[in-house]
C-alpha cells in the first residue's frame, strides 16, 4: 500500500442527528416513505467519502499485482482494497472470510498472501476457474511454464481441433479462420500438459483470445472491431508465457513466505450464494468482502463468451443455461409474474420506468429480478455467517432515464430486515452518467460505495 495506506472508519451510531417522522424513531427501522430523498436522509449521518478509494475499488489497482495482472477480469477489484480491509477487520487466522461472488478470486488470494482462511465461491465457471488457477501459480517452479511452452509449440502444428461450442454464433465472426484453427490446436496441446501447469497455462490461453479476435470487452458490450489485426496466438502466448515467470519470481520475492508455500490456501466452490444451506465449511464465516454484479445491464456470458465456448460449454443451450443461471442483473433476466419489487422505493421507480419510453423495455423487470435476488442473497447470509461478522461489499449506484435508484441505501435497508447494521457507506468515487442522459436530464453523478455492515448477535 505504500506510505500512505488508505484508512477506513467505523462510525458510531451513537451522537448521529435524530431521525426525520418519516424515517422512524427506530434507528433499524425500515423506510416508510418512498422517495429518495426519505432514505438518503435516513443514511445521511453514515456516510463517509474517500475518494483515495476510487482506485482501488476496480481492476486497474490489479495491473501491477503479480499473478493477479495476467488476466483481465473486469469486474474484479484490487489486491490492495482487500489488503487494506483485512486489516480494517483485524482478520487473522482465527477467522474465516468468505467472497460468496469470488469472481476472479481477488479476495482469496489476498488471503493466501495474508494467512486468513477464506472460501470463495461464483455461479460463474469461468470466474471459478481464474480463481483456482491463480492459486496454482503459487506453486509453480520458475521455469515450468518455460518448459511446458516449448512442448506446446512443437505439439500445436499436429494437434486435434479441440471441440467448441461453434453453434454459438459468434464463435464464427470473432476470429479469421486460420487463426481459430491455430487457437483450437493451442487447446488440445494445453490440455495433454502436466496437470500442475495445465491450469495456469490455459489461464494465459484465456489472457490472449479478446487479443487473437476481432472483440473487445468494451463497456457493457463486447465488441467487434473488424479493422484491427489480431495478435498471432503462439507469440501472443509465448509473451504471456514470459510475463508469467517475470510472476512467479516476484511473488516470491514480495512476500519471501511463500517459498515455503502459502498456508492456508482458500477454497474455491462453484457455488450460488443465493442458497448456502449446502455449504460444506467447518465453521461459520466471521467476515465477508465481495462485490455483487451492478445493476447495469452488464451479462458477462456476452462479455467472456470467447472463454466460455473455448472450455466451458460446448453449446448454445449450455451458454444459455448459464446466462439464466447467475444473479439476475442484466436485461435478459427472466422475472415472473408473481414477483414485485423488494422495497417501496423500488416500486416507485419501476412504475415511472414503466410510463417512460425507454431504450430497452426491459429495464423494469432486471430492476424488479436485481433486488429479489440480493434479498434471497441476504437472507442466506444470515444464516451463514457468525454472529457479529462483518461485511464491506462494493456496490455502484444506477439511473436509468433520469430515475435514479441509490442501490447502496436500498440495499442497506433490506438488510436491516435480515440481521445486519449498517456501519457506514463509504463513498469511493462519483461516476458520471451517460451522455445520453446528460443531454436529456443534465449531469447527476452517481455513488460507487463500499457498504460496511455488522451482523447483529
């Protein structure tokens, strides 16, 4: 972290201004108004801006992480954010925390570094997958990557096509032809190595794809971009290759523990934390540090469609079974007609949604599923975690044509419902809303906020 660590504080409820009629005389109480004006006061006196945390909330603070740099997952925050909570909640080897949205594993690797058990678990199998393999990396001898590259170079020419899900179509524009026969080659070759390097090397082969393509993980999207020259797949690898071993030695260098390995290694379960009656864990979590998918449109069975149909399904319909699997945050989202929104404040803003013409009629019912699936979120939290566990979660707050919904507030509020105190919301950055937006209602920038909560006794 440097010389100046990012500090972070609790807040005590204690001393804060009375609540408005309202808000409730009851500090826990659920908001009885509906608009957002009644629930931003009610978090008023709880929050707190740190806007040194805008970088380390998102993947960028991971660019200089060994390891971690490798493979670009989006959506993760960084390896110095967890460093710094660990410490905020004085964990240690008596606890055990747990990402129940692991993604690329952030979180858990953190651990390992630190020496915190910690179990991890993604509906997501490609997000599973680059959490596992990171720990691999951990393990590996300088040099083997080295190694297992020249075997694959001189086995890739007289390789099998490894099978795809090329009924995805997709599959059939992202690439010219020769250069997915080469990439197809490349992952039969992966897949003969030695299994203590097969995983981190297909990690590398995931690394190279969006580069290999005509795509781009661009935004909400990912895009085709026909113009540009794809990398050739055995260089791009063989320079991946090298910026992995640059890893493997670094990592033993910045923390000179691990070259007697690292001790706990986190568990990574492909799991939904919408229902963890099933967890197998000896003991119940003491903390939590995630980040759940936004509220934004976002389905990332589009945006790592490459990487699922090279490993992880091997059709359409399995794609597909996984798009409608995940949390319910994207505009495909399935809600049925019995649900209705999780709180006042949502209702609202659908029902103004709704008398507005929007560029996607579907926004509504993701709003609607978003939020029934974060309150089965915690209502699974509550019963998993120990008493008194600690919660910081990242969140991103959202406006759609010009209805703004303070996600961290709602969110907030519903929790109270489930056993959780809200500590404070902390303010890490201000986003500003699209361009479309803003000529339409004006500039509104909107909060990306951690949420610290506690889990009452």
């Amino acid at each position: 972290m440097g010389e100046n660590p990012i500090q972070l504080t609790l807040c005590d409820r204690r001393g804060t201004s009375p609540m408005t009629e309202r808000e409730s005389t009851a500090a826990g109480a659920r908001v009885v108004g509906v608009g957002q004006d009644t629930i931003e006061r009610k978090y008023r006196s709880l929050f707190r801006e740190d806007l040194r945390l805008g970088g380390v909330v998102s993947y960028v603070g991971n660019k200089s992480v060994p390891i971690l740099r490798l493979y670009r997952y989006k959506e993760a925050f960084s390896f110095a954010f967890v460093q710094e909570l660990l410490r905020r909640f004085q964990l240690t080897g008596q606890d055990l925390l747990m990402d129940p949205f692991a993604g690329m594993g952030t979180t858990l690797f953190t651990a390992a570094v630190e020496g915190v058990p910690a179990i991890g678990l993604d509906k997501m199998p490609l997000a599973t997958f680059v959490a596992r393999a990171n720990q691999e990396f951990l393990a590996l001898r300088a040099g083997s990557l080295s190694e297992a590259f020249q075997t694959l170079r001189r086995r890739t020419p007289k390789a099998d096509l490894a099978p795809i899900a090329d009924d995805v179509p997709l599959m059939s524009i992202a690439f010219n032809a020769e250069t997915l026969r080469t990439l197809r080659r490349m992952k039969t070759a992966i897949d003969e190595l030695p299994s203590q390097v097969r995983n981190p090397m297909l990690l590398l082969f995931f690394a190279i794809l969006e580069g290999c393509s005509f795509t781009s993980k661009d935004g909400q999207f990912l895009r085709l971009l026909r113009d540009r020259k794809p990398a050739e797949p055995l260089d791009a690898l063989e320079s991946k290759v090298r910026q992995a071993e640059e890893d493997v030695q670094r990592i033993q260098w910045l923390f000179p523990g691990s070259r007697n390995g690292f001790h706990p290694l986190p568990r990574v379960l492909d799991g939904d934390t919408r229902e963890l009656s099933c967890l197998d864990i000896e003991r119940k979590p003491t903390a939590i540090i995630t980040s759940p998918p936004y509220v934004n449109r976002y389905d990332y069975t589009r945006s790592y469609c490459v990487e699922l149909c090279f490993h992880f399904v091997r059709s359409f319909e399995e794609l597909k079974a996984i798009r409608f699997g995940i949390l319910r945050s994207h505009i495909e989202s399935k809600v049925s007609d019995s649900e209705r929104p999780a709180h006042p404040l949502l209702e609202s803003v659908v029902k103004k949604l709704e008398r507005k013409q929007l560029n996607n009629p579907r926004i509504p019912h993701m709003i609607v599923a978003y939020f029934n699936d974060m309150t089965k979120v915690l209502a699974s939290w509550k019963k998993t975690l120990a008493s008194g566990a600690k919660v910081a979660m990242v969140v991103d707050n959202v406006r759609f044509e010009g209805e703004h919904i303070p996600v961290d507030c709602v969110l907030s509020d519903i929790a109270e419902d489930y056993g959780f105190e809200t500590k404070e919301i902390i303010v890490a950055r201000y986003k500003g809303n699209s361009s479309q937006q803003m000529g339409k209602y004006g500039r509104f920038p909107v909060r990306e906020s951690i949420l610290v909560w506690q889990k009452s006794a």
